[in-house]
C-alpha cells in the first residue's frame, strides 16, 4: 500500500484523535489540566504505538510537565518529534466553541495551533511501522509551556535534539510552506519610578514616572529596523495613582523581535542607555532574550531538500517561508542542528476565533512526515 493510501485510510481515526485531544482543554496556566492533558496524550499514543521503549517525565513545576517517548526504529539514528501540547486559551473556551467539523475544516480552541501536528506526529510513525518501512529510532518530546516561552523545556528540547538525525517541529505549517526561518523574541518590562505630589496645589515638587515612561517608549519604538527586520511593540503600559497625583510608578511590557542575531546585542545596549531626562526619576529593565532566532544553517538546508525530494515524489511542491513567530525549533537551529517546523497542520488563525485546519491536508502532512522519516533511515 501507498503512504498517501495510508494516511487517506486512517484519517477518520485521526479525526477522533483530534476531537479527543481538542476537547481537553490545556492552558498554559491551568497546571491540572495540564498534567490530565499530558496523561492523555500519552494513553493515546500507547494505544496507536504500543508501550513505548524509552518513557521519561520532567516536572515542570508551575508549567506543564515534558513526557519523552522513544521507540525504537529498524535503522540507526534518532528523529526527534516536537510537539507543545499547551493552548493560548483560557479554560472554559471549549463550552462555547465546541470542537467541530464542518465545511472540509475542524475548528476549536487549539485545533491548529498545535493538536492537530501532535495528532499527525504519532500517527505518522504507526504508519511507518504498519507499512513495514524502514525508519529511524522516533523520540516525542510533548511540552506544556511553548505558548509562554518553554522555561522549563528549553533545556530538555536541547538535550534531546543533541544526537538527532532531525528535529521536526509539528508547529502549523504557513499555507503548507515549511518553516525554515523565525524570528527570534525578546520579553523585556521597562520600571520608572518617580517621586508622587499633589497635582494642583504642588505641581514642580514631583517627578512623574509616567513623563518619564513616554519618553522612554518613544526611544525604545525607535529601535525597531525595518531595514534589518527588527520589530519593537509596546503592548501593556500600567502606573499611577489618581489623575491629580504625579505618578510614583509606571512600567511596560514590550516585545521585541528580530531575524538577525547580531540584533540582539544592539538592542541589549538600547535598553541599558535608557535614562529619564528628570533625574529623580530612576529607570531599570527586566526580561531579556526568550529565544534566539531561526536561522538557515547548513544542516537545515540539507534536510529541507530532502523533504522537498519527499514531496516531489507524492506529486506536491514543497515551499519553504520566514515567520515573524516564534517556535521551540528556534532553540535547535540556533545549535546549529538540524530542524525543520511546520510540519503540522495547514489551516489558518492561530490565537484567534477563526482558527481551524483543512481537513483534506490531515492524510498529505502526515505523508510528509512519513515519507522524511523513511528517506533518512
């Protein structure tokens, strides 16, 4: 049997996989449902693989825990799967926005960013070992904290793509276009604090933090480069007391995000040159580098031509894109190693009501999965 006959056969199986997985709501900041999430992605996955031949759990503390999986293959080396299991939306979203399939596209919280690639990634290997063909050891990595940064799994998605033939990152893909470039991010919280007066009856004997925060989000807008494609978004800004009280306080969060990694030095030093022009107001930053950029090194180029290889021979051209966003294989290219990410669903409206996967792709990604693991056994 064709892999596409495969995948076009078990799709209605993977449909329940998908309904099961988006149904159990998994927050980044709902820590139980994170863990009976996580249980339940790995009851799954031994139902489809059977017990897997290496387990590990890493406590993720207040985020979502990391499971490992291994199962060995019938060819030497390892294929690394990165799938986050967690969603950017809030616990009790799916009792008005119920999983559903309609019009050749399921929608639901989650469904495309990223349930639908976990589903494909495990389905991918029963494939595989159905279809008897030959393949590298598989390794899955699902971790719960992608959407807020990865702080507790970067270390271990480092680790475990150390000694890996590929990373594949089952992220959505951009119109079916592979991802081989990202932006890297920058959280950084800018602290102004000033000296608090009354207003009216004692106007010049304070110094507002707020002035001084305007000043500063002025200068740090500024930063941002078009040219070298470097984006500067101011997005919360907080402070102050009452309207007649010059502010004692004021803070922003501001999120940063460049292609070049020389990048992050000069913005490092525009955010330890920033000063108030009123003295008494005293400045200080927090935050810093979340993730590095995705660039294309050499190992990537090798492994995106030979899923462009893969693809030209089911029928299908294979495109690759950059993307302002930001991914876990952000920290793999940044190694140096080889990775690839939008191996997962194609659809459209990731963080947004409209978001939602087409149907019809679900058996051709997972083809693709398939037909890359074969070829680097």
């Amino acid at each position: 049997m064709l892999i596409t006959d495969w995948t076009r056969q078990a799709l209605p199986a993977m449909l329940d996989d998908l309904k099961a997985a988006v149904e159990l709501e998994t927050y980044s900041y709902d820590k139980p449902l994170l863990v009976k999430g996580l249980r339940a992605i790995r009851a799954r996955a031994v139902e489809r693989l059977g017990t897997p031949d290496e387990e590990v759990l890493h406590i993720g503390g207040p985020h979502g825990d990391i499971l490992e999986l291994m199962y060995e293959g019938t060819a030497p080396g390892t294929v690394l799967m990165l799938c986050h299991y967690d969603t950017v939306w809030p616990t009790g979203t799916l009792a008005e926005w119920p999983f559903a399939v309609a019009d050749g596209k399921a929608t639901g919280p989650g469904v495309f960013d990223m349930k639908t690639g976990l589903v494909q990634s495990i389905w991918a290997l029963r494939g595989l070992r159905e279809l008897g063909l030959p393949h590298p050891s598989v390794r899955f990595l699902f971790n719960g904290d992608e959407e807020i940064g990865s702080l507790t799994s970067r270390k271990h998605i480092e680790n475990a793509s150390a000694d890996a033939l590929a990373s594949l990152v089952f992220e959505a893909s951009l119109d079916g276009a592979l991802k081989t470039a990202r932006k890297g991010v920058g959280l950084f919280n800018v602290n102004a604090a000033g000296v608090e007066a009354h207003a009216g009856l004692d106007p010049y004997a304070g110094a507002s933090a707020i002035h001084a925060l305007a000043e500063i989000v002025t200068t740090v807008a500024r930063a941002g480069s078009r040219e070298r494609g470097t984006t500067v978004n101011v997005g919360l800004i907080t402070g102050g007391t009452g309207r007649n009280v010059a502010a004692g306080h004021a803070s922003c969060g501001i999120d940063v995000r460049v292609t070049e990694p020389a990048e992050m030095g000069r913005i490092d030093d525009v955010f330890a040159a920033l000063q108030a022009s009123d003295p008494r107001v005293s400045i200080s930053t927090t935050g810093g580098w979340n993730r590095p950029p995705m660039t294309s090194n050499p190992a990537s180029r090798r492994l995106f031509k030979e899923a462009r290889e893969v693809a030209a021979g089911f029928g299908w051209l294979l495109e690759e894109a950059s993307v302002g966003g930001a991914s876990d294989g952000n920290f793999v290219s940044a190694l140096g190693r080889p990775v690839l990410d939008g191996m997962g669903a194609v659809g459209d409206g990731a963080h947004a009501r409209h978001e939602h996967v087409l149907v019809e792709h679900i058996p051709e990604r997972t083809a693709l999965a398939m037909g890359l693991i074969t070829a680097l056994a």
